[in-house]
C-alpha cells in the first residue's frame, strides 16, 4: 500500500456517489480525509460479509466482485466505478483486483456525519418560508447560521423548536454582550450588526476576532458549565438572536459531541485508514497519574493555541476521562475546523 501520486480534485470527488449530494463546504471537508490505496493484480480487496469502516471506490484498473449470486467485473471509469465497491455496513461482495489497481478509501463515519449536516442544512434552508422570519435575514444569518456544523446536524423537529425559542434583542455600539468570568446564561447569534471577541490577557497575541451576521458565540460556557472564557462587545449598532441556557441544553447540547467506539477505532488502526491520534485534554499531572496506551496529553485550555500544529487530515479521538473538559475539547476541535469525536467504551487508563 502506497500513497497516490496524484490525488482526487474537489471537482472530481463530486462524481462519485454520494458525494454529489454534500454542500461544497462538507465535499472539501472530506476531500482533505481522503485515504488512496494501491495493490497488485490478484490481491483481495475485500470480503463478503465483513464490516468495514470505510468505503472504497475504484480509480485505476479492474476488479472482480462476487456477490455470490455471480460475478461481475468493474472498469474504472465506468458508471460502476462511481458507486462505491462496498455500499451498507456489511462487505455485501467479495472483491479482487483483476490487474493493479488504486483506490480511495472514505471513512464512513465520517461520510454520514457530512452527509446528515448536508441534508439537514438544506432542508431547513428550503424550508425558511415556514418560519416566519424576516426574508432578507433569513438569506442571511439564518442561512449561514444553518449550513454550521453546529446546527446543521439538529433534526428538523429539534431546529424547528429552538428557531422558535429564539428570543430578539437589540444590542447598541460598545455594549458589552458578555463579560469575562460572568456564568453563561444564553447563547447568542448575531442577526445584524458586528462584535468583536476580547480574551483574556493570556492569549492577548492572538489576533482580535470579529464576529459578523450569522455568526454566534457563548456557547462553550453552555458546553462547559464554566464561566464565561472571553468578552464579545459590539462594534456598531445590531441585533441578536439569544436561546436560555436550558433551552440550549435541552435541543443542542446532546448533537455537539459527535463519538466513536472502541470498536471502529480499533478497525481504523487495523486497516490502516485516515490516521488518527488519541488525545487526552486533562492537566499534565492528570495524565502522568494514568492514560491509555498511545494518547498524546494537550490540555484542553491550550487547544487554540496549539491548533496550527495539528493536521487536519488525522482523525482525533479524545479519550473519556477528561469528563466534561473531554466533551469540550471534541467541540472545540471540531469549531475549529478538525475532524474530532469522544472516544466511547474507552478503557481504563493505565499507569
């Protein structure tokens, strides 16, 4: 197995199904995930009945599938090629490479997790009419709020009654929205005007963040149950879309925390797809008390200033026993533009 020299485009993924169903947004999330795959003539590729973690499609070459029920051969190129070799959770075929072949490898968890935030953002974009909100900002904050993976993956009933929770306030120039240090008591998207994001003393190199219509913010606290981690003042005239607390709680917070089983990754690691790298966000002295085998320690708090280190084409699984700072960080990650989910069933850390 190799790495292929040359590598599918945005363009080209879109041809494959069901890639052409995601936003171009999502399409380029998970064309940065893509595995390629090379093996000789004569190689199973896979076998029928097993359960795979990924999906794989044919690039190069021709393969032999055999449902059992007979066998049919697949050109690349061909409309065949362009569904993927192993549809369904269980390999429905066994499948050989008839000459040397290459392949790309999408994960599947990944895929529906796009693809459900896809449908769901356009959807609710389709449907806005029946919202009874203003039409211009609907084009606007609420369309752009929409196509986030924050709330693009809420079901429609969930979306719907939050939309309706939603209560409307007007917010003037050097208004302070939130304070640092204050406990969280809403969530806030800004429906029109600008603010700008202050952070603490600490992290007073990093550039100022402006927050623009469609934007939102407070909603680490909400994750968190911490105080307030930064100050959000508005710089000129605006209005805000603000949802309580318990409000948040109740339809939002269960969808933040995409996870995974100890199973699949276990699968990812044996198959060798899309790296992946454990991490553990509790405090030094935490992890040298105990950690599972081969995760890497990074405080939670020192997520934003360390993420131009990380690679956004590794899968990162944060390990359970951060409690709810582990719940933070996969959000975080996640805000941030990596691929990140709350490891499930995890062991017990070892010395």
């Amino acid at each position: 197995m190799s790495t292929a020299p040359s590598p599918l485009t945005c363009e080209q993924l879109s041809s494959f199904s069901p890639m052409d169903f995601l936003t171009p947004h999502y399409r380029q999330q998970l064309h940065a995930s893509l595995t390629y795959l090379q093996r000789p003539a004569g190689t199973p590729l896979l076998h029928k009945g097993e359960r795979s973690v990924a999906q794989y499609y044919l690039l190069e070459g021709r393969v032999s599938v055999d449902s059992g029920n007979g066998k049919q051969s697949i050109e690349s190129g061909s409309p065949q090629a362009h569904l993927p070799l192993n549809p369904g959770q269980h390999n429905p075929s066994s499948v050989r490479a008839l000459t040397d072949v290459r392949l790309f490898a999408v994960e599947r968890q990944l895929l529906e997790r796009l693809l459900g935030w896809s449908q769901e953002a356009a959807y609710q974009v389709s449907s806005l009419g029946e919202m009874q909100v203003e039409e211009q900002d609907a084009d606007d904050w609420l369309a752009r709020l929409l196509g986030t993976p924050l709330f693009g993956r809420l079901p429609p009933s969930h979306l719907h009654a939050l939309l309706a929770r939603f209560e409307y306030v007007e917010a003037r120039a050097g208004e302070r929205v939130v304070g640092y240090g204050e406990p969280g008591e809403h969530f806030f998207v800004l429906k029109r005007g600008r603010a700008q994001v202050s952070l603490p003393s600490a992290y007073r190199e990093q550039p100022a963040l402006v927050l623009e219509r469609g934007d939102f913010f407070g909603e680490e606290a909400l994750v968190s149950g911490a105080v307030r981690s930064a100050s959000v003042t508005m710089l000129e005239d605006g209005e805000l879309a603000r949802l309580h607390r318990d409000d948040f709680v109740e339809l939002v917070r269960p969808t933040l925390i995409p996870r995974i089983s100890t199973h699949d990754l276990q699968q990812l690691s044996q198959q060798g797809q899309r790296p992946h790298l454990l991490l553990d966000v509790r405090l030094a002295v935490e992890y040298r008390l105990g950690h599972l085998p081969e995760s890497l320690n990074l405080p939670v708090a020192n997520l934003r200033t360390h993420a131009d280190s990380l690679d956004r084409a590794t899968c990162y699984v944060v390990t359970p026993e951060g409690g709810i700072r582990s719940e933070l960080a996969v959000h975080l990650l996640n805000q941030l533009g990596f691929d990140a989910y709350l490891l499930e069933g995890g062991q017990s850390a070892a010395a």
